[in-house]
C-alpha cells in the first residue's frame, strides 16, 4: 500500500539571509528575513501562510516570527528535537500538515548566529541537570565534549574497519570545495582546496583535521511547504516531496551511540533510507544528485553507504574518480555543502535540493529529476527524496 | 544525597508555610538619607554625577537640590556589621528558613538574582524602613552548583509617610553543594587550579560516581533478566525491570576506538588529550581517557586496565592504561 504521504507535498519557496562569521543582528531578525524571502520567492503574501515548524534548538519562537513577518493566523505550529537531526525532519512536518489538511501553506526555518553567538564547537554544558546532561556527563570529565570529538570515536572505528584514510575524507572536502568556489554565497567562494591542504591542515580531534569540519555561521534559511495542487498555480516550478521520513534506532544517543554491536554504520540512517525508497518507489539509481549532510566529511561516506549508493565500507572509493561532482556519478553538494558554503543546520542544503529541481544551482548537472536531501548525522535523523512537479 | 521521598514531603510543606508572610517587623534605616553616606557611595562607586554630591549644580537640575543615587535604596536599611555575625537562635524568618534548608544538608547559598524599581529620588533626611515578604519558593531544582530551592524575596521600600520609594525582588539559591566545601586554605595559598568539567549528578547517574568515589569500577546490573548495562538508565530496556543493581567490573578490557583531542582546550585538562572507548571483558564499553601511554601508541585492540585516580583536587574518575 502506498504511504498518502507520497507526492502530497511540494516545496515552493526558498529563502536565506545572507552567510557571515558575525551577522550584527538577532537570530529572530535572521528568521523573519529568510522567512520572509522564502514566502516571497513562492509568490506568496504572508498571510496565505498558516503554519511553521522549526528545530527545537532555533531561539525564535513561531509567534514571534509570524508577528515579525506579518503571518496572520497560524493553524499548525511544530518542532522537531536533536539538532541537525532536524533538517528534513522539519520538512516532514510540514508535508504532513498540508497533506492532512491541518495548513495550507508550512514555513520550515533555521536561524543562528552560529559563530557570532552560541558556537557548538565550544561543547556541551548548561545550568539545570536534565536527563539531557546525565548523558553528557558520561562525556565531559573525559573531556570527550565536542561534536567533533564524537564523530572522530565513531570515524577512528570506521577507518580501522574499512581502511579507510585521511586522504579519502580529504577527496569528500576538495569535491565540496570545487562546487562552493562557483557559488557567491558560499564562505569558500572562489577559493579552491587541494589534498595537500588538506592534509596540512592541523588536527582538531585525530583522525579528524581543521578541513573535515564544517564552518560556524551566522544566517539563516527557510523554505515554504504547500500541496502539489496550490503548488501548481505558484511562480516557481515545485520540488515535489516524493518521499520523506524521520528515524532514531535501537539503542540511540545523541552523538554518542557508542554502544551497539558495530559502531562504523548508522543504522538510523539505514531506516530513513528504507523508508524514502520505499514511499516513493525509487531506488538509488534512480537518484541523479544529493545534499548529503555534511557537518564533518566522513559523516558523507557513511551515507552514501546507508543510501546504497555503494556498500558498506566501499564510500572510501566511492568518493574518488569526481563521482561527487558535476559529470560524476552523484554531484553532491553542489552548493558546497556545510563544509563550503555554511552551516545552517541542514537548511540551506534543502535550499539547494530545491535549486537542482528548478535547474538553478550554480552547479546544475544535466540530469536532475530526482535528487536526495539528508539530515544531521550522529542523532535522530531525516531524509527525503525531491522530484519534479507535473 | 538528597532526602528520602517522605522526609522531602515534610520539608516542603515547612518551606510552603514561609510563602507569603513577612520575614519580620520593618526593618528601620539607623540614618535618615544623609549627604556624607552619599558622598562616600558615589567616592566607592565612581559615580561623579553633581545631582548628587554638588549643592550648586544639584539646585540647577532637574532635581532642584541634591537627590541620592537611586540604586543606594539598600544601603538606607542595611543593619551594619551586626548581620554577619552569626548567632545560635534565628533574628528573623528568613534567617529560620535558611537553617531549616542548612539542616536538611541545603547548607550553600548562592544569589542569583537582584532587580530593583524606584518610584521617587530620595533626598536627605528621608527616613526609609523596609518590609520584606517570602515571596515563593521553588519546587526542588537540579542545578550545575547542586540540588536545591530557590528563594524569592519581595522588599518594599516606604518613608517616613508611608509612601512606596522602591522594591526589591532578591532571589537565592539554597543549596546541597556538589562537591565538599573548599577548605579554608592558607594565606600563600597558590590560586585555585582549573578543574575538569564534574559529571552532574541525579536519580540515575549519582550512585555510579559514587561507588567511582570509593575506588571501584560498576557496571549496571538488571536483576531482572541479569543484562548488564552502560551507561546506567532507570529501567532494563531488555525485560522493563526497575530493580536494578551493579556489579564491580574487573577492570579488564581493550580499545575498541579513541581519539587524541587537540582543539578546544578546555581548562583543567591536559592536551593532547587521549579519550578512548573500552571494551570491558564484561562485555559493555565505556568513554574513558587512556594514560600512561604516548598519544602514537594507541591503537585499537590495545589490552588496558582500569585505574580509578584521582584526576584533580576532588575528582575520582576510572581511567586506563595499557595493561603490559
Ligand atoms: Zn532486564
């Protein structure tokens, strides 16, 4: 039986502020520009907006930006926990609301000042113990209190496993770099990486260095959810979602699940991927182009391996040869990814999922009638497919 | 360790009685508003403003003639030095409800907090009492000093014509302290050396660290189904028992992943920082430092043993070094 979620939603509008180290302005003002534009991009006016859904993490409350933005009545209001777990899973929400009737048109947002404020590479840590902070003290008298500190003990495993080597992680930043350089938006535009620099580049948790992580930015990102029928009568073409999904497996934490029988696979994001293939009927070689998650890059082996594009512990060879570039097999990232072009939790790449539909990245492939979007890695995650609409 | 679940309950219908009700009398200020005790303030503060302190300039303003600094509103009814010293019996309510927290082991307090109105300037020889209220009185909060209450206060400020010249909401956390007072230390005391980042402690986590305390390693232990489990968590996710238990591990396990920690360095530890996963023979794994051990030595399948030291002044963590 076919899931009613399948193509009963479609994202038309995308909207961003512009990608900086110190915005100089509030996370709320952030969100009602990216939201704002988001909305206007889709021809729509703020009021023909009913619904909103953020992560957990964002600072803005929905009602603050609905008064910002001048969004009227709300009808559905949303979040979804684990940081960048979130990414497509604020998507999901909103697909369901407009599927089931419950919104007409869904704003999913992020906004951050991610480097001028809060920085999560400073670590964990807080006032009031929740069960939240038991699970981190298990973690920081260690001083294992980094996100990049947690996928290192998880990236350590995975290369005494498969062989993989720095230099293989080093290919998944240089092939994300390319694509960053041709896109103004980006941090990196128009400066290339080479494996050398890469490798020269100082360690910040072995085996990880200062080029397998992503940056820190101050922005923000939104996109706007409605049905394929009001998405038809819109100015820009529709990325219809053909297939989307939420996941946490057996015997998860939060970055830490250290815990079961093998620790080089996501089994979380093996469950996502069962259930976006299974929803839309497609499979990996169905998938012409991806914006695969990528807070550190071998975060974007384990995918590609979790997606089928090649088995488990072949991403290593996978990501040689350009096959995650333009021409190659499956251009990822073509935005340059969080590495590249900013961190905004995921956002700004369902932004780019949403570009590669229209035809309008600055590194548009040829083929582009199905293309992949993932969500945070290492947490509760999301994922989903986008194809075009009728 | 906080209290058993009765005895709590008594403790908080006694904190619950102090809500609302006066702590005592009005306290009465020992002087009227006076220009020396200005004067002094704005010389403390740095506060030249002449509205104050000028006689001459005071009469131009806005204020025609010398007016106190606002935030002085305090210092008009503070008792002097008589409130330090200590006394068996309590001067006032909220003296009676800190020793019933102190006696229950909420022996710390903490201010967290400290807003202030003012309705009028004062000006001297104003004559200012103050009447403070129990104004709440939280329900028990997990907190990163220790487990406690926290205390608001009301102080409403009147003068010599009953009239309302400012509040004062004070709000305090009283307090089990997480860690053993510091002992008082000696004059050449070098400075406190930063310490690594304590593990919080509640219902789930503190009897782990405490047996971690006494020298010893422990596993989690289902009596239900006899699963054991790491980390600890309140029900066995294999049979849904709550009796849960530990057993002592031996100690003996090997390195199933590590990382060498570089950047950021956080105070109280030592980089570059060796944090590993160990398989325990038992059959869990754990997140520990390895010590004792070159960070280019360590590899995965390295057999280690457990050492529970003494990493800084007050804190026991379980550690290891290779067992060769
Ligand atoms: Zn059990």
């Amino acid at each position: 039986m076919s899931s009613p979620l399948k193509d009963a939603a479609a994202i038309v509008g995308i909207g961003a502020t512009p990608f900086t180290k110190n915005s100089g302005v509030s996370e709320l003002q952030l969100a009602s520009e990216c939201v704002a534009a988001a909305i206007a991009d889709a021809g729509l006016a703020p009021t023909d907006v009913d619904g909103l859904v953020t992560f957990s993490l964002d600072t803005n409350d929905e009602i603050e930006v609905a008064r910002a933005v001048g969004i009227g009545d709300l009808t559905f209001f949303s979040r979804i926990p684990y940081g960048g777990g979130a990414a497509i899973g604020i998507v999901h929400q909103a697909a369901m609301a407009v599927a089931t009737g419950s919104a007409r048109a869904v704003v999913a947002y992020r906004a951050l000042n991610g480097r001028s404020g809060q920085r999560y590479s400073q670590g964990v840590g807080g006032d009031i113990v929740t069960s939240d902070l038991i699970h981190w003290s298990w973690y920081m008298p260690s001083g294992l209190m980094t996100p990049t500190s947690w996928v290192a003990m998880f990236t350590q495993r995975y290369m005494h496993e498969y062989g993989a080597k720095s230099t293989d992680l080093a290919q998944v930043a240089v092939s994300t770099r390319k694509h960053a350089v041709n896109n103004p938006a980006a941090f990196f535009h128009g400066r290339p990486l080479t494996i050398e620099e890469h490798q020269a580049s100082r360690f910040i948790v072995e085996p990880l260095r200062l080029y397998d992580c992503c940056q820190e930015t101050d922005g923000g990102c939104a996109v706007v959810i409605t049905t394929p029928e009001r998405a038809r009568d819109l100015e820009q073409p529709g990325a219809l979602i053909r297939g989307v999904a939420q996941a946490s497996a057996a015997d998860q934490e939060q970055m830490t699940s250290f815990y079961r029988p093998s620790i080089a696979t996501l089994p979380e994001m093996d469950l996502v991927a069962r259930q976006v293939y299974a929803m839309s009927g497609l499979s990996p070689d169905d998938i012409d182009a991806a914006v695969i998650y990528d807070a550190f890059t071998s975060i974007v082996l384990w995918q590609l391996e979790a997606f089928g594009f090649c088995s488990v512990g072949e991403g290593k060879d996978f990501v040689q040869d350009g096959n995650l570039e333009v021409g190659g097999r499956l251009p990822t990232n073509t935005h340059g990814g969080q590495l590249s072009e900013a961190y905004i939790h995921g956002v700004n790449g369902i932004a780019e999922g949403v570009r590669l539909i229209r035809g309008t990245s600055t590194n548009q492939p040829a083929k582009n009638d199905h293309v992949l979007v993932t969500g945070g890695v290492g947490v509760p995650t999301s994922g989903m497919i986008l194809g075009k609409l009728d | 360790m906080t209290l058993p679940a009765k005895q709590k309950r008594e403790l908080e219908s006694k904190l619950q009685a102090y809500v609302g009700k006066p702590i005592g009398p009005p306290q009465v200020g020992r002087d009227p508003v006076n220009v020396p005790m200005i004067r002094q303030w704005c010389d403390a503060m740095g506060d030249g403003h002449p509205a104050y302190t000028d006689p001459v300039a005071a009469e131009r303003s806005v204020h025609r003639g010398l007016v106190a600094p606002p935030t002085m509103l305090q210092a008009w009814i503070l008792p002097g030095f008589e409130m330090s010293v200590e006394t068996e019996a309590p001067r006032d309510e909220q003296q009676a409800l800190h020793k019933l927290l102190s006696d229950h082991g909420y022996t710390s307090v903490v201010a967290t907090n400290c807003e202030q109105g003012y309705a009028r300037y004062l000006r001297p020889g104003d004559e200012l009492s103050a009447e403070t209220v129990v104004e709440s009185i939280s329900e028990e909060k997990a907190t990163a000093l220790g487990i406690g209450y926290f205390i608001d206060t009301l102080t409403t400020f009147r003068d010599q014509n009953g009239d309302e010249v400012g509040w004062m909401k004070f709000r305090v956390l009283k307090f089990i302290p997480q860690q053993p007072a510091q002992t008082a230390s000696s004059a050449d005391a070098a400075p406190a050396k930063p310490q690594r980042i304590r593990p919080l402690l509640g219902h789930d986590n503190a009897w782990w660290w405490e047996i971690v305390n006494q020298g010893q390693l422990p596993i989690q232990k289902c009596n239900g189904c006899g699963a054991l489990l790491h980390p600890p968590r309140p029900m066995c996710g294999h049979c849904q028992s709550t009796d849960l238990s530990h057993v002592i591990a031996s100690g003996k396990g090997e390195v199933y992943s590590f990382v060498v920690m570089h950047h950021p360095q956080f105070p109280g530890y030592e980089y570059p920082l060796v944090a590993a996963l160990v398989e325990l023979e038992e059959g869990t794994r754990l997140v520990s430092n390895l010590v004792g051990c070159a960070p280019e030595d360590v590899h995965i399948g390295l057999p280690v043993r457990v050492c529970v030291e003494r990493v800084d002044d007050e804190l026991m963590l379980p550690v290891f070094r290779p067992a060769s």
